[in-house]
C-alpha cells in the first residue's frame, strides 16, 4: 500500500500550561485551562493518525506530558497542547464516557465525528490505514516478513496487514485495561492477551475493534477462546459445565474461584454487549 499527499512540517513542541484531562462540575472532562488553540486546520491524515494514539492511550493520560503525545505533536508540527485537545475531542465522542456523563472537549470539529464513524465502520480498514500513516510519520522501521517465513497460500502484504492490526488491537487493549487482566486482577504485560470477544476469524470489519476486545491472562485468554468461560452481557463471568467437571488442582485455585465474578469494566471502549452475547451462544460451552 502506498499512502501519497501526506506531508508534514516539523516545529518544535512550545511549552503551554498544562492541558489534562480533568472533570468538572458539570461532570465535563476538558482540557485544563491555560490551552492555546492553534488555527491551522486538521486534515484528514492527522486526524487519523490522532485517533489511533487516542485508542492507545490510557484513559486519564491525555496531558501534554504523555511522551507518546509529544512525539506524536512534533512529528506533526504542532504543539502537546493541541494534540492532547485533539484527543479530548474524540473523548466527546466515545459512548461509554457518554454514559458516565463524561465529555471530552465542550465543541469539536464535524472531520472528528466522521472519522469516528469511519473508524466505527470498518475498524480492521481503518486501523490498518492509521498504523500505515503513523509509522510512516514517526519514521518507524517497516515490519520485517521473511519470505520463507510465509504460511502457503499467504502473500507478504497480507502477512504485514494481519501483524500490524494485532499490533494494533493489543495495544488499544492493553491501554483500555490500564495492562491489567478484567478477571484476576494480573498487571505483568507480558502474561497478558487483547482476548477477542467475536473470533478473529468471524466478524472482519470488528477485528481490531477494542470493544471487540478483553484484557484476559495466558490461562484465562485460552479458556474464553476455547468456550470454557463467558462474559455474560452483565460482565460476569461464567465457568462451563465442561470445566466444573475436571478435578484439577489448578482448576480449583486459577479458574472457578472467578465463577460468577463480575469483570473489572474500562471506563472507556467498553465490551459490547451483542459481542459478548454472541460469544455466550456460540462460543461458550454450555454443557
């Protein structure tokens, strides 16, 4: 895929007064006060490329100090204040901070709604297009396929397309959960899974969707995917028959102390509920 028209200009990041996410009294989370808009207009690109570090950031942790925000803001030629402004915008969009009534940003640009849409559209596209755009901006290395490395039957473009969208939904996920498993609590990273709610295989337009997504541990990841545990559309968990019928020592401390647990629930990119349902009627065994 080659991305043309993309071109942008570098300045250094201007110190501002410190722009972060606070809530007030009407419930609102704007940036703090102190915050220089810059009137160069967003085009379509940084936009993108925005929402994709806003779907890697954790929440709380838009603030001018991220480093991620900074480097993104200098390889855009703009300020950390504009760019964690940016970022609160799309908060305005997000539905579970809706529901909490949290906001992000009190007035927003239309270009923002429609690249949420876009996003909400066709994830696995738009993700894909995002990673393309933001390792091409940052001057990150491309992604190295061996070709003897290729499963047959399977192109390299297709081989770098998949990887980057795991890299991708991992990332979003990981960032959603705060890096801590929703069932047990675990926070080491590197025994943590982006569980997908809907198979990968299933619904490709929601692959890299991070309300398709749970942060699950090694152990846990592989019982939901086998349909050995569910997530009901309450956010609690549900220990197959199959499983209760094992007597295994492991099975006793690991697995079914969490028999009726509720999940800890992100405040953002919340699992959705006909995701869930769907993996409880045909993932999930029942018996």
């Amino acid at each position: 895929m080659v991305i043309i028209g993309f071109f942008v200009r570098f300045r250094g990041v201007r110190k501002h007064r410190k722009p972060n996410i606070r809530t007030g009294q009407s419930g609102r989370s704007t940036p703090a006060r102190g915050y220089s808009m810059e009137r160069r207009k967003w085009s379509r690109n940084e936009l993108i490329v925005a929402f994709n570090l806003y779907c890697k950031t954790p929440f709380g942790r838009i603030h001018n100090r991220n480093p991620e925000i900074i480097a993104l803001a200098a390889a855009l030629g703009r300020t950390a204040s504009a760019v964690s402004w940016k970022l609160a915008n799309f908060a305005r969009l997000d539905p579970a901070l809706k529901k909490r009534n949290i906001a992000g940003a009190s007035h927003g640009a239309k270009l923002e709604g429609q690249i949420w849409n876009e996003f909400a559209g066709d994830w696995e596209r738009l993700s894909f297009e995002s990673e393309k755009l933001r390792i091409e901006l940052l001057k990150e290395p491309p992604l190295a396929v061996h070709e003897e490395n290729l499963p047959e039957g399977r192109s390299r473009d297709a081989i770098v397309r998949v990887r980057i969208n795991q890299g991708f939904f991992r990332s979003a996920i990981l960032a959603t959960y705060q890096s801590r498993c929703c069932i047990t609590g675990l926070s080491v990273p590197s025994l943590l899974s982006a569980s997908h709610i809907i198979p990968w295989s299933v619904d490709v337009k929601n692959r890299t969707n991070p309300r398709n997504g749970l942060c699950l541990n090694a152990l846990h990841d592989r019982a939901f995917d086998c349909g050995l545990i569910t997530v009901t559309s309450e956010y609690k968990v549900l220990v197959s028959p199959r499983l209760k019928k094992v007597r295994d020592r492991a099975i006793e401390a690991f697995i079914r102390p969490y028999d009726g647990a509720t999940i800890e629930v992100p405040q953002h990119f919340q699992p959705e509920v006909p995701f869930l349902k769907y993996h409880e009627e045909n993932v999930y065994c029942r018996a």
